[in-house]
C-alpha cells in the first residue's frame, strides 16, 4: 500500500514539554509547515507531523517516561537534527536569530563542501541546517586534513 501521508524514508521525532508552542516556533523560526496536527476532545496535542523540504518531523509532547525534552534533562540531546536547505543558509540563519533561536555555530563552510550553522530550540533541541556549496573529493579531504575515509559521496 501507498503511504497516504506521503513520509519520506526517514523522519525524526522531537519531544517537548509544550509542544504547541514548538509547533509555532518551529514554523516560524525555522520554516517548518504544519502537515498533520491531531487535537483530543479538551484541545490537547494528541499527534502532529511537520515538514520542511522532503524530510518530516514529529512534534511530541513528554508522553512517557522514557521519552523528554531537553529542557527536562539538563539540555542534553540524545539526537542530532540535520535539515538541508535548498537555499538562503546565511538568510535562514539571521531570520532563527530574529525568532528567538541561540546561535551556537554561525554560518561556515566546511572542509567537505557543505556550509553550516547550527541553533539550539528554546527547549534545547540542536538544529544544523546545511547547505552544499561545493563538491569536494575524497582525496582532496584525505589530503587536507589526514584522515582516512571509506565511501564518499555515493562511492
């Protein structure tokens, strides 16, 4: 059967204390567009789907003991969130500023031709948004910098 939801591959799943909220900051900061959003009789989150690009999220709150936001573990990330971006990274930064996100890595480009930034989610999440800018070899990253790399790109 076809996925009529039409999900890619692979989703993430972020939890949060108040995940409303998130849902508004994570549209407006980061240009996330609400697909789904599932509400109980008395107004409660009961589901919601984001999606930015091809990739989807779900937006959570702390619905079991084994699952927390950031904000309820000290700040720590168990994950790691990577959104590419077709576009405007150095843009899409400053307008995640203006919104409220910490800026913990500002824009750069990277050995491996990709450029970065990386923000953190008023509950803690850690958010990079990347953007390829170059194509670059393995040899040339071997080269540069020592390290000895198997597959690259597709290899």
């Amino acid at each position: 059967m076809q996925d009529p939801f039409r999900r890619a591959t692979l989703g993430a799943g972020v939890c949060y204390r108040d995940p409303t909220a998130a849902l508004d900051w994570l549209e407006r900061a980061f240009g996330f567009e609400r697909h789904t959003v599932v509400r109980d009789r008395d107004g409660e989150l009961v589901h919601s789907e984001m999606r930015i690009g091809d990739a989807y999220i779900i937006v959570d709150s702390e619905w079991s003991s084994h699952v927390a936001s950031p904000a309820s573990v000290g700040a720590k990330n168990t994950q790691a969130l990577y959104i590419k971006l077709k576009g405007g990274l150095d843009d899409h930064c400053e307008h995640a500023r203006q919104a409220g996100a910490e800026i913990l890595q500002e824009p750069e480009d990277q050995i491996y031709g990709d450029r970065t930034y990386r923000a953190r989610d008023p509950e803690g999440h850690v958010w990079t948004f990347i953007r390829p800018v170059r194509s670059v070899s393995r040899e040339e990253v071997q080269n540069l910098t020592g390290w000895s790399i198997e597959g690259w790109h597709g290899e």
